[in-house]
C-alpha cells in the first residue's frame, strides 16, 4: 500500500499553550498535503531544563494539552497523529518521557515511555542526566496502523539496535524515532544511526526533531527524515526552522528489502569467549 506520511520539525518552547498551536498548524499542513500518518518530536509540548519551570507545566495524560489536541487533530482530519514524545506527569509523582498514537477516529492506539536515559557528559561541557527527572520505560511496543504496522523508540533509543530488531521481528514496517538531538552528536551520528537502522532491519524510519535554539538554552540538530528500507533518505529538513518533511511510502518495499537481505532470519544464537593474556586485576587485555 502507498501512502504519504510526514514528519514535523519544531522548536519548542517553554510555553505549552504556543507549542500546541504550532503542532496544530503543522499538523493540518501535513494533512492538507496528503499525509495520512504525521509524527511530531520528542517534547513537543515543552523543551524545559529547568526542573523547577518543567515541574509548573506538567500535567497528567487526561489533562494534558498536547494529548488532547492531538486526539482532537485525528479525528477532525482523519488520519493518525504520533505525538513523538511530551513529558507527562505520572500519579507517583515521576515523570515519564511518553509518546502518544491516536487513530483517524481519534481514540488512542498506543502509548510507548521511552526506554534509554540520555545520561551523558559530552566534549563541550554539556551534561545530560534524564534518569534524574523521567522514569524509563520498560515495554517495547509495535501497533498497527491501518496502513502499516508501527514500532517505537525515542531518540537516545536510536543507539540501542537490539530494541529496533525486536520491533522488526513483531512485524514493523515503520520504526519511528522522534528526537531532541544535540547540535554536537547530531552532527556526528543522526543520519548515520537512522539509515544504519533502517538497514539493519529492512524497515522505513521516520524521524521528527527539534530543531534550533531554545527558549531553556539548548541548541538541536534536526534535519528531520524519512528514510526508506534500502537506507535512502527520501526527504529531509535543514538543521534550524520549522518544516513539513513528507514522503511517499509503499510497504512492500519492506518485504522486498528484508527478502533480498534476510539477516532478520538468518541470525544464529551464539555464546562469547574471552581469550588472550590477562591483563593486572585478572582481565585480558
């Protein structure tokens, strides 16, 4: 089946209420362009790093501003909205990192917590602990859209390839990877692990980023892409403004891949020696 999908490039802000009305209008030009699934970024209701700010703006899924335009955005124009990623506030007082799908009548299909913790300290100072304000998630989801079968993760889970092959393995066709890259690692890594991982696993990868300077301080890469199974990039944005990044896609170009290359199929369990001369404190070198 060949239908158009697309991602949406943002700058989010600290303020819920404008980002919402940015992801609607973006939403609705997607739409008016034909797409039938549109993924928005990781945070798209706030970028924040104040703990403080962030703490001020949460809310729980049944009152959230960004869940609930989203749902209404799906029903009023038929099609599936992703909303990547908004942080949610849980009833134990924790925070997760939550993407949303809703369906064209506007129910929701599926939510996914994000699994892997940006806990980093780069080269040029910046320093990143996620662990230290979300809860990680622990369930790796796939659903099915009625066009395609949908697997998920969320930026930093980009790194992580074994989550990716699971997804395949249950029969996703489209891998998703909503992100908030920095500026430093998405110029060193970002298309080089979305095309890697579309074609490890034979899948389309469809990736919406934040893009720009933030209102909190932070600077993301974005180039938001659709890359097909063969590891094409099909469509992208630049590294700065807001874009509508919309492809054209036919799920048996996901069969055609995984039957030329079947490494899905072909793995073998295996076990792991060390061997050579141990190093002081008894491992080997």
């Amino acid at each position: 089946m060949t239908v158009t999908i697309a991602a949406l490039q943002m700058c989010s802000g600290t303020d819920p209420v404008r980002n919402v009305e940015t992801m609607r209008r973006l939403v609705r030009e997607a739409a008016g362009k034909g797409a039938v699934y549109v993924q928005t970024p990781e945070m798209t209701g706030a970028l924040q790093r104040d703990r403080a700010g962030l703490a001020a703006i949460l809310r729980q899924e049944e009152d959230d501003l960004v869940v609930a335009a989203a749902a209404g955005l799906a029903a009023e124009l038929g099609i599936c909205v992703h909303v990547g990623s908004t942080a949610i506030a849980l009833a134990d007082g924790k925070v997760a990192n939550r993407g949303f799908l809703f369906g064209p009548d506007g129910a929701r299909i599926c939510i996914y917590d994000k699994i892997h913790m940006f806990d980093v300290d780069l080269d040029n100072g910046e320093s990143w602990r996620e662990s230290a304000v979300y809860t990680p998630g622990a369930v790796a989801r796939v659903a099915d859209l009625p066009f395609a079968r949908l697997g998920f993760a969320i930026c930093y889970d980009v790194r992580f390839p074994e989550l990716f092959k699971a997804e395949a393995q249950a029969g996703a066709q489209i891998i998703s990877v909503p992100a908030a890259f920095t500026r430093q690692t998405g110029e060193a890594h970002w298309e080089t692990l979305l095309r890697a991982r579309a074609i490890e696993n034979g899948v389309y990868i469809v990736a919406a980023a934040q893009a720009g300077v933030h209102e909190d301080g932070r600077e993301t890469f974005g180039h938001s892409m659709i890359v097909d199974p063969w590891g094409r990039v099909l469509a992208s944005a630049g590294g700065t403004g807001e874009a509508v990044v919309l492809a054209e896609i036919d799920t048996a170009a996901v069969k055609a891949a995984q039957d030329k290359i079947p490494n899905l199929r072909n793995g073998r369990a295996f076990t792991l020696e060390v061997s050579g001369v141990p190093a002081k404190g008894g491992v080997a070198a």
